[in-house]
C-alpha cells in the first residue's frame, strides 16, 4: 500500500455557515419521538428520507436515497443512506443513530421533552433545575429536549453538510455517502446490517470507504474542562455474566445448603467499580466494571433459599481480548468464591458450637464450588454429556420478545441441565451486546492518513476560532463505531466466542464482513452535558458554528490530501 504523502498546497475553499439551519433541523429532529424500541424510529427515518429528497440534487438522482430494512424486525426499523457521488472513488461515510433512550426521566416536564423551545422556556423558571441549568437555557445558546445532544444535533450537522456539498455547481472531489441507523441505544442491530450495505457500495460502486465520521455527542473530561475533544477510536464493551449455582435448603435450616446470593454479595464487592479492573493504554483508562444486574433466580416468594443467583457487568475494554478479561475475572471470583465460604464455614462453626452445648449434633457440610468458564466446563464434561449439551446449544431458539441477555443465561440454564449439573458451582460467560473495540493504527498509511488529516483540521480550527481541541485514542461511550472497525486478532475473537453460549443462534456480531469492510472510524461530535438526563442539551456555538467546518476540512483534506483554508 503506497505512503499517504505530505499535505499540499494551501487552496481556499467555501466554508459551511448555517447555524440557524443547523438549529432547525435538530428541532424538528427531536420533535418526533424515536424512543428506542418505539414505532418513532420508523417516523424518524422516513423524515430524514423526505427532507433529503427534497434537495435539488436528489430530486435530479432520486435513486442516491435509499432505505435498508432490519432484517427480521418487527418494528420495521430502517437503515437510511444518501450518496452525493463525487469526481473520485474517494469517499467519506458520515454516519449516527436516531434512536433516543426514553423520557420518564423528564418527570412533570415530560410532555415538553420533544419541544425544545417550550422545554427550554419551562427550565428557565423551573425550580427543580440548578441555577446554572436556568442560566445556560437563558442564554440562547442551548438546545434542549430529548435526543437534541445524543444524538440528533450530530446527525443534523451531517444532513446539512450533505446538502451543503450537493448544492456545489461541481461534484466535489470525492463523495460523501451519508447513513443514519436506528436501534443504537441498546443491540447495535441497525449498524450490523448496515455493513452488507456498505460492502456492496463498495464492490458494485466503488466506492473508496476512506473514513467513518460519527458525530455522537462529547462533553468536558471534568468540572471546569473547557476542551473539545476529537476521539480517533471506539472503546469496547463486553458484558460480564457471572452466573452461581448454590444449594437450595429450608430456613429452618440454613447451614443444610449455599446460598448463592451470599457469594454473589462477595462478587460485587469484588468486581464493581474496582479501579485494579480499568483496562488501560498508556496514558488512557477506561471507565470500571459496573455492575448492571444482579439478583437471586427464584420466581418467587417462599421459605426456601434461592438455588442460583446472577448478575452481569459492563466491562469496557481498549486494549485487553475478551480472554484477557475472563482470566482477569477468574481470579477475582475465585478470591471472591474463596472470602464467602470462608464466612459461611467460620459461622458455620459457630452456630454447631452453640448446638452441641445444647446437646444437639447437627452435623453439616463444607461446600466447594468450582470458578469455570463456559469453555472449560464443556471440556470438562464427557462425550456423551456433551453430545446433549451440543444439541442443546445447536437447536435452542427464542423469540425476538426476549430480552437477549435473560435467553443466554435460560440457555446456560438448559446446558447445565442436560449435563446432570447439581452440585455447586460458578461459571463466567459473555452475552449481548458486545462492541469489538479499535482505534487508528499509525503504522498503517491509511490509519495515518486519517490522523493527520484530523491532526491538521483540528490546529487550524483552534487556531481560527480560539476552541481547545484535544485527540484522544477512544471515544469513551458506547458507539456504533465500533462495528466499522476492529483490531482483535481472530485467536481472541475465538476465546471470546467459545465463551459465548448461543453466538450465532441467539446472538451474533457479522465479524467476518467487519473485519472485510475496516474503515478507518473517527467521532467529530457535537458538545453538551447530561445526556441521557432530562437536562441533556447541546452547545449551539461549538455544535453549529465550528464542528461543521471542522468536519469540512477533514473530508476535504481526505479527499484532496490538501491544506485547506477558508475564503470567508
């Protein structure tokens, strides 16, 4: 692959201006509600497929606007893209998501979390919002309402910059193919299939898939943090599922069993916001492993202790492979497994103390309970137990209905009991989501294409509008990113696999067409506090008066491998 050469010549070029425009748009974006899950992602897409094909370029090439149904989705959720085809194969994907996480956190103002003026109008005086909340929507230069900063402002900006390089007398230099996906707050399903999409464009069309834009939302690194930040990669995410097979027993008396939930106490103090268990790359950390649920497995009421108990964890990953963290988890668990029989064995003690005093001679157990992972427990079993177990995995299905991470573990459930398993145990095991992590690779002359195109964009945007601008490696959220991109090798892929009961049944990520599309992936994102929050807005200076421009310049840069500077 050739070396990118150096920038060349400066040339002037128009710069993007519509900060009303921008405003607009991202208005009418939120005012229809795109909860995720909801009928409202449907409506969302099907206005951002109207409002491109009334522009002048699409009503003369209606056919470079087009829809991608989910396949297999009951709401009918869409993928939508737009190309504006340039003179070059070179080509810049700008992409986000119009699905928004719910509004009960809006409380008594939740009718007004979809209008933005009214909104807005409402907090300036509302008494359960803090004086600097008031202030900023007092301002003007804030823009509230659900999904306004995570993430419709970003997708806004994209729809205006398509039509910004659309109304050019010319075709540009390279094309611009626009793509807004549904279903990212929670599975990533609209992305996945977008990337059959994206590798046909690229065979059928030609299209050079130089770099992927998100523009998902940023905000400050801490209280006081004025700087904008420019992230160059996509964290990972595995979900964590510890799952502890005890020994049930009536109350009356309690030593006659093990009671899961009292390991599974030990485990979460072992496991959640540990700081040892932030994966780190150099000066970068990640966010802890938090724990997301975590309960006992009766269905309901009764004077017997629980038989299992289960509980899972965001784990967020930027350097470590899915093996890495088990064998990591293992050791945590195992200390945790090793701390609660401990206590219970001590009280144990006691309590037969207290008895034979007494004179009653009770006499109880001392339980183990082995730490495995999914792998290992079926390599552990026998031949014939694992043919069970095999047809089990093979031939178990589940609606779509489901909650995919409750199936995992329902399934878990079945294996353990086509194989006999009684007695106590825990196993550690992944489910869904799982969001492969990546970044841009300087050794690779594509990857670094991309940076210094970033690199240079962003000093002469400081430079210009007095904005702090700083790179970091890995965008510190979830993100659909993730899925343009990867850099585990497939030995890790594997061991993440093998440990995933039910991939490719219940459950499964297109890794092969990820690894076959690798697009350089970037997030330039619109800037805002409190998303997910009833106080989430954007910053309207930064958002739509300097991000458009910064955006510009890279795709510019990419396409022409040129310095760029305004005319105006």
């Amino acid at each position: 692959m050739a070396q990118p050469g150096p920038l060349r010549e400066v040339r002037a070029v128009k710069a993007v201006n519509d900060v009303e425009g921008f405003v607009e748009l991202t208005k009418q974006l939120v005012a229809i509600p795109s909860v995720n899950g909801t009928p409202g992602e449907v409506d969302v897409a099907e206005f951002v497929v109207t409002w491109l094909k009334k522009l002048p370029y699409f009503r003369r090439f209606p056919h470079r606007v087009w829809t991608q149904e989910i396949p297999g989705d009951p709401l009918g959720r869409k993928n939508v893209f737009a190309w504006v085809k340039g003179q070059t194969p070179a080509t810049v994907l700008l992409h986000g998501h119009l699905d928004t996480v719910g509004i009960e956190d809006y409380g008594p103002l939740q009718e007004l979390a979809f209008q933005s003026d009214a909104l807005k109008k409402e907090i300036e005086r509302f008494s359960g919002a803090d004086d600097r909340v008031k202030e900023q929507a007092a301002s003007g230069n804030w823009l509230f309402g659900r999904g306004a900063l995570d993430m419709k402002g970003g997708v806004a900006v994209h729809m205006k910059l398509v039509e910004f390089w659309s109304n050019r007398p010319e075709e540009p230099p390279g094309s611009i193919l626009f793509m807004a996906n549904p279903v990212e707050e929670n599975q990533h399903s609209g992305i996945m299939a977008a990337l059959s999409e994206l590798l046909r464009l690229r065979e059928q069309e030609n299209l050079q898939l130089m770099c992927a834009v998100n523009a998902d939302y940023v905000t400050a690194g801490y209280e006081g943090d004025s700087a904008r930040y420019l992230y160059t990669g996509a964290t990972g995410k595995l979900l964590l599922n510890v799952l502890i097979r005890g020994r049930e027993t009536h109350v009356g008396e309690a030593f006659g069993g093990l009671d899961p939930v009292f390991v599974m106490a030990e485990c979460l103090r072992e496991l959640n916001y540990n700081p040892e268990l932030c994966d780190r790359v150099g000066l970068e950390t990640g966010q802890p492993p938090v724990a997301l649920y975590a309960r006992d497995l009766k269905p309901a009421y009764n004077v017997q202790t629980a038989g299992g108990a289960w509980l899972y964890f965001n784990w967020f990953v930027l350097n470590s492979t899915p093996e890495a963290v088990l064998a990591q988890v293992k050791r945590k668990v195992e200390a945790a497994r090793d701390r609660a029989l401990a206590l219970r064995n001590g009280y144990m003690d006691q309590y037969t103390e207290f008895a034979e005093v007494k004179g009653q001679m009770p006499r109880y157990e001392r339980e183990d309970m082995p730490v495995l992972t999914f792998s290992e427990w079926l390599e552990g079993l026998e031949d014939g137990v694992r043919a069970r177990v095999d047809d089990v995995l093979r031939n178990t299905r589940y609606s779509v209905e489901v909650d995919q991470r409750e199936a995992t573990r329902d399934l878990v459930e079945r294996c353990l009991a086509a194989a006999g398993q009684t007695s106590p145990l825990i196993l550690l095991y992944y489910s869904s989501p799982f969001c492969p992590r990546n970044r841009l690779q300087e050794e690779r002359p594509d990857h670094r294409r991309v940076l210094k195109a970033v690199e240079a964009a962003a000093g002469a945007v400081a430079a210009r509008y007095g904005e702090v601008l700083k790179i970091r490696p890995f965008f510190p959220y979830l993100s659909d990113s993730s899925y343009l991109n990867m850099v585990d090798e497939p030995r890790a892929v594997h061991m993440f696999t093998a440990n995933f009961p039910g991939w490719g049944t219940t459950y499964s990520v297109p890794l092969d067409e990820i690894r076959k599309l690798s697009i350089p992936a970037i997030n330039l994102g619109v800037y805002g506090f409190d998303a997910h929050k009833w106080t989430e807005r954007l910053y309207i200076p930064y958002s739509f008066g300097v991000l458009p421009k910064l955006i510009q310049r890279v795709v510019e840069m990419l396409w022409e491998n040129r310095q760029w500077e305004e005319e105006n």
